[in-house]
C-alpha cells in the first residue's frame, strides 16, 4: 500500500550529525531503503529551525535547504523534488520516490512576503507557521500564555500569500487562535501535518474535536503524529494500538477523509514500535485488526494527502 507522510526531520539529524551520514541508507528512521521497503510513495522533508539556537532563522533553513539538494542530487536514481501532485505521479511513473520540501518554523521569511515567494521559487510547497516560539506570524500553542493569542498582521498575509502562491498552510504548533484564524482567512484547504486527537491524549499539540471538524469541512487533513507523548500515557514506547485509538476518534468526529499520516520520524523519540518507514505495514496490518475497510486505509495512507496536495499545489 503507498503512503505520503507528511513530516521527518530527517535533514535536521544530518545537520546535527557528528560522523558523515545521508539519506542513501543512515541509523535515523527515514533513509532510501526504508522508504522503498515501506513503498512510500512522497516523503515531506521539514526544514526544521530552533530559535533558541540561532539567531539568523533564513540563513539556517538555507543551510539545511542545501543539504536537502544535495541529497537529492546524490539519490538521483532513487529520489526526486516534487512541487505539486503531477509530479508525484510523474515520479512514480518513473520508479522514483517524491520528496517534498517544507518549512517547519515561519521565522524563516524573517516577515517578508519577498522571502516567502523566494522559498516557493526554491521548491518549498509546505510551512509550519510556528514552531514552540513567537515569531511574526503568531505564537505556538506550547506556550500556555499564547494559546488565546491569533495571527498577527503579517501572519495574515502570510496565508493569503501563500494561498495565491499555491503552498500548503500546516496548523501543527500553531496556537488555538492561530488554528481559528488559519481556518477563517484560508481559501484553500490547510492541515496539521503531525498532530493527533486532544480528547484522547491531552496535549496542546493535539488538536480539539471542533479543530477537527473545522478542519474535516475545509477540506484538510491531519498527520497521525508516532511521538509517544502525543499518542498515550507510556514514556518508554509509542505504541500502535494508541496510533489505532487516535484514527478512530479522529475518523469518529471529522470522518475518513481528515486522517492522514505525518509521523514525526526523526524529530521525536526513537522508542517507537514502528520504528522507521520500513515498518508502516504494522500500522496497515493494526488497521485491519481493528475493522478498517482497504479502501479506508488507503485513504489514511495516501489518498487523504492526495486530494489536499491536488487541491492546493495542483
């Protein structure tokens, strides 16, 4: 069965390597191999950036934007950018996977729409507004006192940008207010690429029922997200059968057509029970255990991501 994920940060773990290391085969959760084995069909490859650890946000996502290039161009014969759903067929055709760029922190375009577009020209189709900082197009929801807090001026324009520019808007991080607004200023469909279900596990990364259902009726999706902490109780393990509890409820309030895949490999604990994209078959085989139909996977898999990539990149 394909799937499209719509989260790694696997660029991040080369940058931060302290012995040479890629995306041919690697010790992270996402290389070529693993990718072919569990037949992803489009990884989405984040640009992940901390503010507490620069102070030059766009300087630091082109660095990591380099290494993204090189990579691909080292894993030509394998692994190819794709921009819009096109090419994802395109690539498929041609036995090669589909690599998307994203940018996981808006602090990147340093509040110029001229960096945004320039970023677009450069292949990123995908941006997190915020990470766990303020920046200047709103406030993370890991700050209890920015939970209430919206996009600001520029974080509105920013939508509407990337909305004429053809990008996908991902709420993942953003704040409460900051989701509402996404979905009020919007014209396309948005998603939270690795987010999962509050009322089944309270954390503030994951998403209300109402987020839910607001997201289901604009056409989004969201990213199952493997971090433990996001899927149950156990600190020790990320655990399938809490991935099945979230897919349920999520399916249960939005229906079908909101769930997707965004796992977080390489940005979260390595304690997993599917341990790299080689084993995203469990997840399938657990599914199917708890009673959902093929054509119900399929969706989750990669369908859902499809039409929210048809829709917005064309």
């Amino acid at each position: 069965m394909k799937l499209i994920d719509l989260h790694c940060d696997t660029i991040m773990q080369f940058m931060e390597a302290t012995e040479e290391t890629g995306l041919w085969e690697n010790k992270f959760s996402v290389d070529i191999q693993k990718l072919r084995r569990g037949n992803v069909a489009a990884q989405f490859f984040a640009l992940y950036i901390d503010l507490s650890k620069t102070d030059t946000p766009m300087e630091t996502c082109l660095a990591m934007l380099d290494r993204f290039y090189l990579e691909m161009e080292k894993n030509k014969k394998y692994i190819r950018l794709a921009t819009c759903a096109s090419d994802l067929m395109g690539n498929a055709a041609a036995g090669k996977i589909s690599a998307f760029l994203t940018i996981e922190e808006g602090a990147a375009l340093q509040g110029k729409l001229a960096n945004l577009r320039n970023f677009y020209r450069l292949g990123v189709r995908l941006i997190t507004l915020s990470w766990n900082y303020p920046n200047e197009i709103g406030f993370p929801n890991a700050l209890e006192e920015c939970r209430d807090k919206g996009l600001t001026e520029f974080g509105r324009e920013v939508v509407s940008e990337m909305n004429r520019l053809g990008m996908v808007i991902d709420v993942s991080h953003l704040s409460d207010a900051g989701f509402y607004d996404v979905a009020r200023f919007s014209q396309h469909p948005f998603v939270a690429s690795h987010s999962n279900a509050r009322a089944v596990t309270g954390h503030s990364r994951n998403l209300t029922d109402d987020m839910i259902r607001v997201l289901a009726e604009k056409g989004g999706v969201t990213g199952i997200n493997f971090a433990q902490n996001f899927l149950g109780d156990d600190p020790e393990l990320s655990h399938i059968a809490d991935m099945v509890r979230h897919i349920i409820h999520i399916r249960k309030i939005g229906g079908i057509d909101v769930v997707a895949i965004g796992t977080d490999f390489d940005g979260i604990d390595p304690k997993l029970e599917i341990a790299d994209s080689g084993e995203m078959g469990k997840l399938a085989t657990a599914l199917t255990a708890a009673g959902f139909a093929e054509t119900e996977i399929e969706k989750i898999f990669y369908q859902n991501a499809l039409r929210v990539m048809q829709d917005v990149l064309g």
